[in-house]
C-alpha cells in the first residue's frame, strides 16, 4: 500500500513539534509532575516551557494547577482526556506513515 501524503500534512502540528511532543511524552507516562520536573526532563529554559505548555494548555492537551508546596509555588501540569485523545491519534498517524512508507 503506498501512502497517500495528505496524510503526512495531517498530522496534529501542535503537538508533532519537538518540544511539545517531548512535552506530551511525558505527561503521557505519568498522572501529573511539576513544572521544575518538565524542565529539567525535556531541558528547556523556564520561558521556552512556560510557551510551550501554554500553547497546549490553550489547545486543551494539558492542565496546569497552580498552587503552592508551603511558601514555594509549584505548578502541576498533567494531559487532559483530550490531549490524551490527541496524543494517541497523533502516535496512529505517524504509525500509519512509517508502515506505508
């Protein structure tokens, strides 16, 4: 079967950029982690993640809580059902390309 490369243009582009796919990765693995935990994982600066999480958390993927460890404020993201949703469907897609390519 050959693929048919409309469906490469498909693929959900929020997310197949780098840093948010790494993003997604790993909220995928887990129930929820800080931000501090997403940035030394992914090595991004404070300002590159905080871009980036709010361009998923715009899109739904992700949720962000903001709260507070004692006096220390701690930023919880975890994926939403919907950036679950999308996620899967996104790794589906880049299956089907490499099977088909």
């Amino acid at each position: 079967m050959r693929l048919n490369p409309r469906r490469v243009a498909e693929v959900d582009r929020l997310i197949h950029e780098p840093a948010r796919l790494m993003i997604i990765t790993i909220l995928s693995t887990v129930e929820s982690t800080d931000f501090l935990y997403l940035e030394r994982e992914t090595g991004l600066t404070k300002g590159n993640l905080s871009s980036h999480l709010s361009k998923l958390e715009a899109a739904d993927y992700i949720e962000i809580e903001k709260t507070y460890r004692g006096k220390i404020p701690l930023t919880i993201c975890k994926l939403s059902e919907k950036g679950e949703k999308a996620f899967l469907n996104y790794r589906d897609q880049l299956k089907y390309i490499v099977e088909n390519t």
